[in-house]
C-alpha cells in the first residue's frame, strides 16, 4: 500500500452491480457520491481506496444469460466489457479496484469465510418455505408484498419490482441471524452513526427490534447452479447475497494478504441504495460479527432517483444511460447536478430543464465565467502575471473570511456524508467572488493608472479566491478544476486544508491560458 502523506487511510465502497443489464443513471448516482467522498479524503491527503465491482451470480443472471441464449459468464464477461467497466470512463470514476464475483480471489476467499462460520457453529443444515423475488434475489415476508395490477391482478407482487414471487421450499443451510438481534441493536446504540442518514438509521433499529430470522444461504443445484459452491456440500450454491456481500473484503485481501485486509478493514463508509440497506446495515455486520472481524465504521443509504414517481429502474424501462447526458453537458455536469441538486439520502427527480437550467447558470455563468473573466483580466491588466496584492480593506478581508468559512464547513459536511451542503458551501465562495468583482469593477480600475495598487488587490483576491475553488471542488469536477489549476499553477494533490488559508498564490506567478469550462450548450442539443 502507497502510504499517505497524513498516515490516515480511508475505504469507502459502492454496492457491486448486478449484470444483468446495462447501467442507468442512478447506478452512475452511487458510484458519484462514492467517489466524491474518497476523492475529498485523498485530497486532504488520506490513502484512500475506492471500491466498486459487478455482482454476477444468482438465479436472475443465470435467466438473463439463457433469455440470451449464452452462458452466464460469457454473459457478465460481454457487460462488464461493454456496459460496467466504460461507465467507469463516462462518470470519471477514480476507483483503486474493481471486483467481480467470480474471480478466484473471491470466490475462494468465500469459501474460506463460510467453512469458519460452519466450524464455529454459526452456519446449520434446515428447510424452509417461501416467497423468493428473483428481481430482489430474496425471500420476501408478507409484509414486503402487495397485491398485483393489470397482468398480475389477484397475485401477491413484490413491492419493488411489482412482480409476482416465486413459492420455493428448500432443505438449506442457514445462517444463525437470530443470535445477533442484541449484538446488532448494541451497535447501533453504540456508533450512533453506523447507519446514516437518520430516517434509514430507525428503520433499521426498528426492523432488527421486531426481531430477526434466520437466513437461508445456499440454494440447492437441483435448482439451478450459478454461483459459488458450499465448500462442505458441493449440492449446494451459496446464496448469492452471501457470496456478494464478501466481496467488500475479499478485494482488498481478506484469506490471502492479510497486511493489506489490515490496512483498510473497517470500511469507513459502504455507500449503498436504501433498497439494499438491510443487506448492508443488518446482515452483514452480523456476517462479519459471526468471523470475529470487524464491522464497517458507517453504512449510508441513499435516495432514489425518481422517474414518475417511481424508482428509475431498466426493468421497468424508465432507465436513462449516463452518456445520454454526458454526450451533451460532460461528466463534470452530470457529477456536481446529481450532488448538488438532490439532497443526499433523500429521493431525488432527474430533468432535463432542470439539468440544463442549472448548467447555464451555476456552471457556465457562475463558476466557468468567473474563472474565465478573473485569469483573462490578468491577462490584460498584468500581462498574465498575478500582481501583488496592496493593503487590504475591509471588502477585500470579507472575501478571505468567506473562503475560511467555505473551506471549514464543505470540509465538515463531507464528514457528516453530505455532499449538497459541502457544495453549497463552497458556492458561498462562487457568488461573493462574483459579487466582489462585479462591486469593485477591475476594468473602471484599471482605466487610471492611479488606481494601479488597488487593482492589484482586486485581482489577486479573485485569483487566491478562485485556487480555494480549484481545491475544494477539484473531487466533485475533476475534468474542469484540473484545467483551472493549470491555468493557475497549482497543484491539488493533499490540498484540502491550504484551501481556506488566505495567500496561496504567490504573486509574480504566470497564468496560463483557460478555455471556457463550461461552454454554452445551444438549446437543439438539450433535452432530447
Ligand atoms: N447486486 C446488488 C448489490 C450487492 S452489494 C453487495 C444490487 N445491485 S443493483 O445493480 O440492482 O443495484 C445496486 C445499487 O444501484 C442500488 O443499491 C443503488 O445504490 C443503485 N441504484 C439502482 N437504481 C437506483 C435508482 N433509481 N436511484 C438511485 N440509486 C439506484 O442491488
């Protein structure tokens, strides 16, 4: 492991993907939000490891391959190909690994975790009767069912996925949940904020009260047989939420590098949809807590995006493919629209108008202008070279303490995992150096020589101004800031603490050129 220039190292995840189609935008979501954070944590300086990875076994792959007529891995090899890995690309997503279930060094090290939990007692042999959803990949209880519309009129659906479930009646191993209810609660109780945001923190502590059953974690091969062996049974397959849950430790070295397990076990923040949040928040630390290992430091839940109301969803053909937009508007857009405007952990809608209207008016006009008109008016004032700022008055002092308190509080929000606010606190920044330059008028300035010193200190406040912007929102636009910073001279590796401390430019330094960040889209381009 690379060490970190503070010693601290932080490990965040995305759920893994299943492959049984190809990505939307609210996959591209999760994936943003995941990298925004770890980005944020690496640029203060932190050995931060993004994980994200493909989910391929289980009953609804094996489907999809044979409505394909291939195999199932021929199928996953043919998505993680064509569709999952060129998102990466898309979305501009700066992931250390990416894991697919059926590597070797998973699936072996799955293996090795399921004889320990049958070693140690925490895994028996039983049967059970139930409802299965091959969309959840789950069993459902009566409460997760409601009645069925249209061609499923009279039937119980699942409530996600609006289809009927399957009756299965199985002999399973099963996995001793029900022995972690008060372990569970006591965590909860104990990090606060293991679960976040709030609302997903009660019903989880609400669900796990209520009382928990035990789950099944293999499925007979009489059935079907795509996923991992039980290595003690080889009739049975291991439950593909069991095997995929284990990915978050088998990438980074759990049965085979230990060192490398050490250096980033416990996660320090798993981000997950709040439809998979009971995999996550319940199951699993109980997983983890059945091997004596440690659990994650933090499981956050966040919204959906809507379409109509509805969780966008390819299955039920409202999904928009994330190049759908970043053809039009660039990866840099659809990164900071989806962090800023959906406050994160609550449910958001994607649109068009909304899209465009915020590109042009926060992007184009309140950021990319203000970085353009700043360096050009260096240009032409001081021959592309930043003047030495004179005696500062009051107005000049606002704008420093405005990027301190930018800094500080972006800074403290992405600790508190949200996203939005660190944005809008660094657009506090963007608007009072707009307003700044628009109250002082540099070009009046710069019509009397006499007006000389004063105008120095106009500019180098608006480009000291604009080095905390390159900085603080290098993680959510990396394309644009990284363009703004070679234009500047700096560099934003391990910067996030220099961002709101006054004088990081020295004067004298020469400005490059800088292109439009955020050219103007005409209007036959949008919205189509
Ligand atoms: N394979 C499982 C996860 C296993 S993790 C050990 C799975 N995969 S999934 O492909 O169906 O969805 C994964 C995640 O995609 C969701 O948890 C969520 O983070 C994201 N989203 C899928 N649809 C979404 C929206 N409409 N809106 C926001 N996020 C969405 O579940």
């Amino acid at each position: 492991m690379p060490t970190s220039p503070n010693g601290a190292s932080f490990y965040a995840t995305t759920p893994i993907f299943y492959v049984n189609d190809a990505p939307h935008i609210g996959h591209a979501y999760t994936e943003v939000a995941a990298d925004v954070l770890t980005r944020w944590h690496r640029q203060r300086g932190e050995n931060a490891f993004l994980l994200t990875g493909t989910d391929e076994h289980g009953e609804k792959i094996l489907r999809t391959a044979v409505a394909n007529k291939t195999e199932p891995q021929d199928w996953a090899d043919q998505l993680v190909r064509d569709s999952w890995l060129p998102l990466l690309e898309t979305i501009d997503i700066d992931n250390q690994d990416f894991i697919r279930t059926t590597e070797p060094r998973h699936e072996k090290n799955v293996q090795k975790f399921l004889q320990r939990l049958y070693d140690t007692g925490f895994i028996y042999r039983g049967s059970y009767e139930g409802n299965y959803c091959v969309g959840c990949e789950e069993y459902k209880t009566e409460a997760d069912l409601i009645e069925g519309e249209g061609a499923f009129e009279g039937q119980s659906v699942c409530a996600i996925h609006t289809r009927p479930v399957e009756k299965l009646e199985e002999t399973n191993y099963f996995f001793k949940l029900s022995e972690f209810q008060d372990r569970l609660l006591a965590l909860y109780e104990e990090n606060p904020t293991f679960v976040q945001p709030e609302s997903a923190r009660n019903e989880v502590v609400s669900f796990v009260r209520r009382g928990l059953e035990d789950l099944s974690i293999s499925r007979s091969k009489e059935k079907f047989d795509w996923g991992i062996d039980i290595p003690w049974d080889d009739s049975h397959i291991t439950y593909v939420w069991f095997d995929a849950l284990l990915n978050y430790i088998t990438a980074i070295g759990y049965g085979e590098d230990q060192a490398k397990f050490e250096s980033l076990w416990p996660a320090n923040v798993q981000v997950v949809g709040k439809d998979i949040l009971r995999f996550h928040a319940v199951i699993w630390p109980a997983m983890l807590m059945a091997a004596g290992l440690e659990t994650p430091r933090q499981v956050f839940g966040h919204g959906w995006l809507l379409v109509g109301g509805e969780k966008m969803s390819k299955s039920k053909l409202t999904g928009i493919a994330p190049s759908q937009i970043t053809d039009t508007f660039g990866s840099d857009a659809f990164r900071y629209y989806f962090m800023k405007a959906i406050a994160f952990g609550q449910d958001g809608s994607f649109s068009w108008e909304d899209l465009s209207a915020r590109y042009h008016s926060e992007l184009a006009n309140g950021f990319g202008n203000l970085a353009s008109r700043s360096i050009a008016m260096v240009n032409r004032y001081f021959e592309g070279v930043v003047p030495a700022p004179g005696a500062y008055s009051e107005v000049d002092l606002q704008v420093q303490a405005v990027a301190a308190k930018a800094s500080a509080d972006s800074d403290a929000a992405i600790e508190k995992i949200a996203i939005h606010e660190a944005i809008g606190a660094v657009w506090t920044l963007v608007d009072e150096l707009n307003n700044y330059i628009t109250v002082q008028e540099p070009w009046v300035l710069a019509k009397d020589e006499a007006n000389r010193e004063r105008l120095s200190t106009v500019l180098y406040t608006t480009i000291d101004g604009l080095r905390s912007l390159a900085i603080l929102l290098a993680p959510v636009m990396p394309k644009a800031t990284a363009k703004l910073a070679s234009a500047l001279g700096i560099e934003l590796s391990a910067t996030v603490a220099s961002a709101g401390v006054w004088g990081g430019i020295k004067p004298g330094t020469k400005l490059g050129e800088l292109e439009a960040l955020f050219p103007r889209i005409e209007s036959d381009a949008e919205g189509k």
